[in-house]
C-alpha cells in the first residue's frame, strides 16, 4: 500500500509532517493531563488533612481542563488534516486508475473484467481511504503515546510495569491468534465483491434476455449462490472479530484490579503513594489503547493491502499499445495499406487471421465479407489501433500506424462500430461527440446518415435527451446516429465495422448514396454481411478460416470465388445477380 504514498504531493506531505507535529502536542497534552490528576488526587488528600484550601483543588482543575481542551483541540485538527490527506490522495487514485484505464488497449481491456474495474476504482480505493485516515491518526499516535506512556510507568513502579507489560502480552497473543484467522478471509473480500459486482451486472445488462426466457429464478440462484458466498465470509470475519471485544474489556478490566491489587500491597509498605497509583493507573490505560489501535491496524491494513494491490495492478499494467517518441511525417493523404499483416490475439493458439495484403487509395471503398468468426471486424480495428498486427505492417497515409501518436491516427479516421453506443447526453452531444459542436455541421451529418428524420419528431429535436447507452432509440436509430457522429469529424478515412446491418435495405442505400455524395474524398473501408451493401465496392476482400480467398470487384468475384458466390446466392437470386 505505501506504493501508492508516492501519488502524495508537496502539500501532503507537509500537512503530514504538520500531523506529526500536532499528534506529539497531543500526546504531551495528554500525558500532562495524567499527572494534572495526581495533583489533583494530591490537592483533596491536603484539603482533608486541612493542609490546604479548595482554591488548589479549583487551581488544579483548571490546568487539567486547559490541557484537556488543548489535548481535544489538537485532536481535531490532526483528524482534519488526515481526512484532507486521505481524500486527496484517494480523488488522485480515482483520477490515475480512470486515466489508465482510458490508455488501455483492447487487450489490457480483456485482461480485466468491467466488474473488477468498477470495484477497483469505487470499494479498493474507499478501503484504502479510511485505511489512510486511520493511519494518520492512530499509527501515528500509536507508538508515540505508547513510548511516551511506557517510559512514564517504568519510572513510577517496576511491579506496576510488570502489570501492564503482562496484560499487553497477552492482548498482543490474542489480537495475533485473531489476525491469523481472517487476514485470508479479508484477501478473499475483494475476489467475492468483485464476482458480486460482476453477476449483478450480467443481469441489469441482460435484462430482456433474462425475461424472454423466463430465466429469473436461474438468474436468482447465480446471485444468491455469490451473495451466500460474500456473506458467510463477512459472517466468519464478523465473528472473529467479535471475541475482541470481550478479549479487549476482560484485559482492560483485569488491569485495573491487578493495578489496585499491587499498589494496595505497595501501600501497605510504604513504597508507594495512592495518587502515584491513580495516576499508575491513567497511565496503563494509556499504553493498552494505544497497543490496542496498533493491534487495530494491523488487522485493518490487511484488507487495505489487498485493495492497494489491485489498485498497484492497474496503475502497473504495462500498455501493449504506445505512442513513438518522434512520429513520422505522412507522405500521403487518405490511404490504407496492409503488408503481409497476421493477427494472433494474446495467449491465443493460432491466428485470427494471416497474410493479408491490400491497399486502398484516397476516395476508394474496401469491403470485407466472409462467414462468422473469419477476422473481418479484428482486421479493420487494426487501422485505429485498436490492437497491434502481430506481423506484418498497417501503414496509413504511408506510415506505420505504430509510428504514430494515436492521437493523430484517430483524427483521421471516422469510426462507425458493429454495436451503435451512445451516451447520456442531448443528440447534438451525441453526433458532436468528437469535438464538434458547429450545429450546422451537426444538422448535415444528420441529414447524410439519414437520422434528421427521426431527430425532427422527438420532443426537442436536437436538443433531446439520450439515455445511457441510448435505450430510448432503436437499434436502427443508433446506428444512424453512430454514422452521424463519425460523418460530422469529416475525418480522411471511414471504418463501418457492420454499421449497416440494423438498416432496412432502403435507409442502407439511401446511407450509402449520401456519403459517396457529400464525403468524396474519404476512403471507406466497410464489413458487412449483406452482399448489397457492398456490390459497388472499388474492391472486394473476401475471408474465409483467416485467410483472403478472394479479391476484386463484386463481378469479378462472382466469376472466380466459390465462397463469394455462395454468399451472394445465399442473399440474392440469380436473376438479381444478373448470372
């Protein structure tokens, strides 16, 4: 956990230098109020004897509430101060993890699940907040009160001491047999909130489908299965930590009577006086709360551990996807070229797909098509770089899209996903997502993508409301507004990863009209299902098991590709093949 300390800033760490500082005031003040009581205690015995007047008894009581104000004063600015450390370094944690989270390729994506993301950013980083508070205050005025109050005992009475030092042995043994108990029950916490997290959201998510199939008590026994599991560990910790309590008052009650016990019998020999036993005894309470807190954060740092581990395993993650440190010049303008490129996702066993070679010049339209699983949607999220080729080269504009900054990669390129995501927000928000926010650029990516239409009839046009992950629109609605937001970059380069399949076949060529209309310079690179979509493409990919089988126009296909023709005789007539 002390790794993430280096996310503290200057102030943070003045203002903890300023904690040890009050924290020591604190223990003085504190100590001082100890034998303020012994004064006091001193004071009645004189006032009994008549040796002395009330107005010392008035006196001492006073000092001791002075030195209990300030000992609470310092108390509370040491408790603000560590809430102020603590949130700041725990809003830096949120900030670094999501920020890290954003650099993350598709592959580092993979790696972890949403459900473990969300809860790494929300519960680890909460666990490690409150640990850090506690650590400010306790683990700081632990060991300094405990020092402070030791050394203070041992000078009073060697018997007492031995008192004390026996009841702290044994707390120390207990809280230890407790620790070893449920420090791997804490471990476990964070496995068993994250599979929690990630059942409850496979659920919200696939709502419709869980009630399609009437698969509600199915769902319940998954939940219930991971809830049970979530709540026996917290049952086992609960009860553990349970017999601290009695262990605690059993220690802190015996104390006082061994305390009593002794110093009446080094009374009895006049080696001892009874305020130096009262204040014995404020003492020793002293050492066994301060063990007490160190026992108490040896117990909740654990859990904190593991939080701050996770949190280490993002922030650490290596990115498989890096921007240069010189980018390279491009020498020319809205081409797309493959060069004997492979793809193999990690701990994989074969390619995706290998030794694919094309290139598409400015204003030309690709397309790819092939059967379910043959790498087409993996091919083209290589030209955004999504991911990495694992041979060959992706070059765009001429250069090696890894000899660019992503950044620049993506400004040229407008890209339409197979699955339209949208985003809470007004439609303006959403087609003007890339940084546009021109409304008559809006407004004509709108009408290019065929989605004015619809826009015009909601309650407040562009200016109405999308819920998350755009719920109150159709599929068709979305991918309309998906093409939009791409059309309104004006970007040199098109990627349609099956952006089209949502469309009646109307809307689908009315799409397709518009943007070789008013986008003539930008290159298109389209997959698709639908052999329509794709008849007037420049050029054909066809894939099939990983590998090109074909390419060419769509007649040239239909001549000498089997597969091809047996795709588009699966969709289309002979007669509307014009065979």
């Amino acid at each position: 956990m002390f790794k993430l300390y280096k996310n503290l800033k200057a102030l943070d760490w003045l203002l903890v230098a300023l904690i040890v500082g009050i924290t020591v005031a604190q223990v003085y003040f504190t100590m001082e109020l100890t034998d303020q009581i012994s004064a006091i205690v001193g004071a009645i015995q004189s006032v009994s004897l008549g040796l002395g007047s009330t107005s010392d008894i008035w006196r001492e009581g006073g000092i001791m509430l002075a030195f209990a104000a300030c000992s609470a004063l310092c108390q509370v600015a040491s408790g603000i101060a560590a809430s102020f450390v603590a949130s700041r370094l725990s809003a830096t944690l949120r900030s670094k993890v999501y920020a890290k989270v954003e650099s993350f390729s598709m592959a580092e994506i993979n790696k972890f699940s949403t459900a473990t993301l969300i809860t790494r950013t929300t519960n680890d980083i909460q666990q490690v907040h409150m640990a850090n508070i506690l650590i400010l205050r306790m683990l700081i005025y632990a060991p300094i009160m405990a020092i402070w109050a030791i050394c203070k005992i041992n000078a009073s009475s060697g018997e007492l001491t031995l008192a004390t030092a026996v009841a702290v042995v044994i707390l120390i043994i207990c809280i230890a047999a407790i620790m070893l108990a449920v420090m791997p029950k804490f471990k476990l916490m964070q496995k068993l909130t994250d599979r929690l997290n990630g059942v409850t959201r496979e659920n919200l998510t696939g709502l419709r489908v869980v009630r399609a199939y009437n698969a509600e008590r199915y769902q319940e026994k998954k939940f219930s299965k991971a809830n049970d599991a979530f709540t026996n560990t917290q049952l086992f910790t609960g009860r553990v930590m349970a017999l601290m309590s009695p262990i605690m008052m059993l220690v802190m009650n015996g104390l006082p009577l061994a305390i009593y016990w002794i110093g009446a019998s080094l009374m009895n020999a006049n080696q001892i006086e009874y305020q130096t036993i009262v204040s014995f005894m404020t003492l020793a309470s002293q050492v066994i709360m301060a063990f007490l807190m160190l026992l108490m954060m040896f117990i909740l740092i654990p859990r904190a551990q593991v939080a701050a581990k996770r949190i280490n395993e993002v922030l650490e993650t290596p990115l498989s996807i890096s921007d240069p440190e010189t980018e390279e010049q491009p020498s020319e303008v809205g081409t797309v070229e493959f060069r004997d490129v492979s793809f193999r996702y990690p701990d994989a066993d074969a390619d995706v797909f290998e030794h694919i070679s094309f290139r598409a010049e400015k204003g030309q339209t690709i397309a790819f098509i092939g059967s379910t699983g043959s790498g087409k949607s993996t091919l083209i999220n290589l030209v955004p770089r999504f991911y990495d080729a694992t041979e060959g080269e992706v070059l765009v504009d001429g250069v090696n899209v890894k000899n660019l900054k992503q950044s620049t990669l993506r400004s040229k390129i407008g890209y339409v996903p197979q699955k339209g995501v949208l985003f809470s927000g007004t439609v303006a928000e959403n087609i003007g997502f890339g940084g546009v926010s021109d409304m008559g650029a809006i407004e004509e990516a709108a009408r290019i993508a065929e989605a004015d239409g619809f826009i015009s009839e909601m309650s407040d046009g562009y200016a109405s409301m999308i819920s998350q992950g755009g719920k109150n629109v159709s599929g068709g609605q979305k991918q309309r507004l998906s093409i939009a937001r791409a059309v309104a970059l004006r970007p040199e380069i098109m990627i349609f990863d099956d952006s089209f399949s949502a469309l009646d076949y109307k809307t689908d060529k009315k799409v397709r009209e518009n943007l070789k209309e008013h986008l003539t310079g930008a290159t298109n690179l389209i997959v698709a299902q639908r052999i329509g979509t794709i008849m007037d493409a420049d050029k054909i990919i066809v894939l099939d098991q990983g590998k090109a089988v074909g390419e060419g126009t769509h007649k040239e296909l239909l001549e000498n590709c089997p597969v091809y023709r047996e795709i588009a005789l699966s969709q289309l007539s002979k007669e509307e093949l014009g065979l």
